[in-house]
C-alpha cells in the first residue's frame, strides 16, 4: 500500500532517532502491546492483516501519532470489523454483551510464542527467476497491503539469494489465505536509488516476492511498446 507509513527514501524526516533504550516509554504502551498479542491469539486474523490495519490510518493521523498509538488504531479497526466489539463499545469501554471468545491461557501462550511463525510453503510451481538475473520491481500502485517499499519501483536489481516459497504476504492480508510464491533477496546499488545523494559503493538488499518483479527484458519491451 502506497500509503503514509511508507517512508523509506523519503526525503524531509530527518535521520533516524536511535537514543530510545527502552522497549516502552509509557506505561499505557505496554498496555497495547500486551493487548494486541492477547487479541492476536484469538486467531480472528493474521499478522498480515494486522499490519495492513495499521497502514490504513488517516496519512495525517498516521505521521503525527506515535508506533504504539499506530498498534493501538490499527486494533480497534480489527475488532470492529470482525465483530468482536462495536463503535459504541470502543467509545464506552464498556461491553453490551459477553464473547463467545476465550482467552488463551499461559500454556497455550507459551505454545503459540514457541511455534514462531513459519512462512515457508511447497509450491508447484518453478521460480521465474534464478540468483544472478537482472529484475525489475513492478511500478503498480496497489490499495492494499505489499511488502514492495515504493522506492524500489521501477528499479533494477540482481537476485542473489532465492529462499523458496513462501506466504505471499499480499494476498495474506487481503483474503487470509496461505498462498504460496517464491521469495527473492533482490541487491539495488545505493546510486540507482537515490544517485548523487547516495555513498559510493552501498548497496540495498530486499526481500521480494516474485509477483512484484519482472526480467530486464520484459522491462524494456514495455519501454519500446510505448515509444511504438
């Protein structure tokens, strides 16, 4: 998603603020962080959609409001639209009727935290790619959830690592299904990013899932059929 929380390369923020030592400045951030995990293992949703709630915020809302202020809205879109609690009841903090939901218990919590969050799927499918092809990220600008940061669009890459197949993160958010699509670690030269602003000799490695690449000829193909 094209939206504000997609800061990367973008000019007018300033440098990146690394003084904070602690995981949580207020007490009421604490709050949040525990209560999203608490509401997370009810699984009414995955991880994906749960980053694309946050994303959703007002542009405004979102540059002025802090990281666990984005947990926290990002939250109560997710129990509303799943039914868990209504407007009124956000606004009240008050319940009008019980859950049929139960929380998961210490056991259950140490499960779910021990089991991680394996991706990796099988998929029939070969990979378009292999490590050491020249790609291309896709321009496209999608409304929802995508793990392609803008400033790569349109860019040239090399693949140097190919991780086989994964959850395809977009359509995990979309419609919850485990879809799978081979995962690339894609290398873009720090000039071909951002030029002259850019040191000499840096580079940028990004993980990208196939659908958001296409090869250098198909690129340039579609550079001739709009001069055609």
């Amino acid at each position: 998603m094209n939206g504000a929380h997609d800061l990367g390369g973008k000019h007018g923020f300033g440098e990146v603020d690394y003084s904070q030592q602690e995981n949580f400045v207020h007490a009421w951030e604490e709050k949040v962080f525990a209560m999203t995990l608490a509401c997370g293992m009810l699984g009414q949703w995955n991880l994906d959609q749960s980053r694309f709630a946050r994303e959703r915020a007002d542009p405004a809302e979102y540059l002025a409001g802090s990281y666990y202020e984005h947990w926290l809205h990002g939250l109560e879109i997710l129990l509303v639209e799943h039914g868990m609690v209504t407007e009124q009841e956000l606004q009240s903090g008050k319940s009008d009727s019980p859950t049929p939901l139960t929380a998961a218990t210490p056991r259950r919590v140490d499960e779910i935290i021990g089991s991680g969050g394996p991706t990796e799927l099988d998929d029939a499918a070969p990979a378009l790619f292999s490590v050491g092809d020249t790609v291309v990220v896709n321009t496209d600008n999608t409304t929802m959830h995508t793990r392609a940061p803008t400033y790569v669009k349109g860019k040239a890459g090399r693949i140097v690592s190919h991780y086989g197949s994964h959850i395809f993160a977009d359509e995990h958010a979309a419609t919850g299904k485990k879809q799978p699509q081979h995962l690339y670690c894609v290398k873009f030269s720090a000039d071909s990013l951002w030029s002259d602003a850019a040191r000499q000799g840096d580079s940028v490695h990004l993980d990208l899932f196939e659908p958001y690449l296409i090869s250098l000829q198909q690129h340039i193909a579609s550079l001739q059929n709009l001069d055609a």
